[in-house]
C-alpha cells in the first residue's frame, strides 16, 4: 500500500516545511522535494516512497511560463491554441532535470532497499489541456476542439508533450526511482474513441522511454472507467483505478489479467472509522478478483484528511 503524490499535504510537517516556498520551487529543492517525499514513509508506514513533484516541473524546467495559482491550480501565461503557438512551444526543448535528479538520489539514499521510491509524470493529455486552456477547465472543451479542428497541430503538442514529459520520467528512474506513474489527471474528459485515437498513442510514446529499465509502470487516470484497457494497451503493467467503479468491474473489464491500483474513496477519509474500515476491507475484497492488487487511494488525500487516520488504514490493510 502506498498514497499518492498528495499524502504530505495533511501533514503539519509538509505544512511547516511548505512555508513560504511556492509550489514549483519546492519540487526544485532537492533537499526539501526529499524531504517531503520522505514526510508520508516516515508517518505512516507506507510501502513505497512517491517522489514529490507536479505534473507542470517538466513545462517549468522547458521553459514555458507556467505557475500554481493558490485556488486556481496551474496557469499557463501564454495559452497554445494555434499553429503558430505550438511552433512557439516546440521550439523548447526539454529542460535539465537534474534537480529532480538529485531528489530522487536523496531519497533512495536514505531508503535503502526496503522501500522502492516510485516517480512521477504527467501524462501528454492532461499536460496539452492545460496548455490549451490555460488554467483548469471542467469540460476542456478548447483542447478537444483543437484535437478535431487541427488534428496536425494537435499531433504536434501531443508528440512535444508526450516526449518532455516522458523524458522526465526516464530521468527519475536512471536516478533510481524503482517504479513510475503516467498520471491523466483529465483523460475522463475524452470519449473511448477520442481516447484512443488522440490521446492514447501519446502516453504509449510518453511510456515508451522507459523502454530498456525494466521497471513497472503504472497508468492512473480520474473518470477513466470506460478507458481502462485502452489505456492498460498503451503500455502500462499496472492499471490504477479512481473511485468511481469497483475493482472487480475494473478487473472483468481487464479480462482479469492486469494488477490493479485503487481505490478507497477520499470521501470516507472523514467519515466515521467503523465506516471507513468497512468500506477499506470492500475495496481490499474486490480487489483480490485481480492478479495483484496495490491499495491505494482513487485520487489524492484531501489536505484536510486528519493524518491519523491515513496511517490507520496503512495498519488495518497490512493486518489483511
């Protein structure tokens, strides 16, 4: 079992250490990205490490302009909805990510071999939404028009995406991280189809740079019931599920031959334990129907979450 990326959030200590720091330079402090991926191992038990970062570290380290906005999320300066503007995009090439290197050394230094440390990465759809609408949209309806209006210039943000992204995840597992997540933060937008024909190829090219290192990886997406095996086919080992569908409709879906991640609802954190235990024991039953199953929440810990209770279930699904 291990959290998300967002498990530090409700830690007073990520909070303490966060002060003052934005978003995109704490990612950049190899000491205090370390540090923060360490904060959730340490507290709660968990076993795996998540490198801390943001899906927008490799827009950041290309050069694009590119910020989190405290109650907005990511805001791109100069929106890309013309072919004119990914010419503009292209034209940046991948930036150095040895920072993020060196977080990831830092970590597995003081991990060892007990606890693997898992990277991560945006994958090129979620990366292309944002840089088409320019902050976070509900329907994303800028960038599935683009997808059908120019599908040339989408191909273009899709392949430019799709390798700085991947890229980045290459550089976290050269530096040892011993796993890696594609997070598709928006892919629930896409239809079957649209998935398929204009944003699964990406991730399989965005994957694809591992190619050679022989680690597992592991495809996440929100929304993404009806896409599981397309995006299981772009070249995931590991399917995750977000909380929207059970994990033994997830694995007949699946064909019953792909692990699975997922999926206790974020909603229960604050309920009641009797409640939550019982709906954590559900989600651990369903998930044996699948070949291997890694507990997980179906998204991120709400930074509310009281910390207690994510290191409780930790100890309630190692009692299982």
């Amino acid at each position: 079992m291990w959290f998300m990326r967002q498990a530090g959030r409700s830690l007073p200590e990520y909070r303490e250490i966060r002060q003052g720091v934005s978003m995109l330079e704490s990612c950049l402090r190899p000491e205090l990205a370390a540090e923060i991926t360490l904060q959730p191992v340490r507290r709660h038990g968990v076993d795996a490490a998540v490198l801390f970062s943001d899906i927008m570290i490799p827009l950041k380290l290309a050069g694009v302009a590119v910020d989190i906005v405290s109650g907005v999320g990511p805001v791109v300066d100069e929106p890309v909805r013309t072919g004119s503007d990914v010419d503009r995009l292209v034209a940046h090439e991948a930036g150095d990510p040895a920072a993020v290197a060196e977080a990831v050394r830092l970590v597995v230094a003081e991990l060892g071999d007990t606890t693997p440390l898992i990277g991560f990465a945006g994958a090129p759809f979620t990366l292309a939404a944002y840089l088409v609408e320019g902050r976070p949209s509900r329907d994303h309806l800028a960038a599935r028009t683009l997808m059908h209006a120019e599908p040339d210039t989408w191909r273009r943000l899709m392949e430019w995406a799709a390798d700085v992204t991947g890229q980045f995840l290459r550089a976290q597992v050269r530096a040892g991280a011993r796993a890696a997540q594609l997070f598709d933060s928006w892919a629930g937008a896409l239809s079957l189809p649209d998935y398929t024909d204009h944003a699964a190829p990406y991730s399989a090219r965005a994957l694809s740079h591992l190619d050679g290192l022989e680690v597992p990886r592991v495809h996440f997406g929100t929304g993404t019931g009806e896409l599981l095996v397309a995006m299981r086919d772009a070249g995931a080992d590991v399917v995750g599920v977000d909380y929207r569908i059970p994990l033994d409709e997830a694995n007949r879906r699946l064909g019953g031959r792909t692990p699975l991640q997922g999926n206790i609802d974020p909603a229960f954190l604050a309920a009641p334990w009797s409640v939550l235990e019982r709906h954590v024991r559900d989600v651990v039953e369903r998930g044996r129907t699948a070949p291997g199953h890694v507990v997980n929440l179906g998204h991120g810990v709400p930074p509310t979450t009281d910390p207690s209770v994510l290191t409780r279930i930790v100890e309630l699904v190692h009692s299982l």
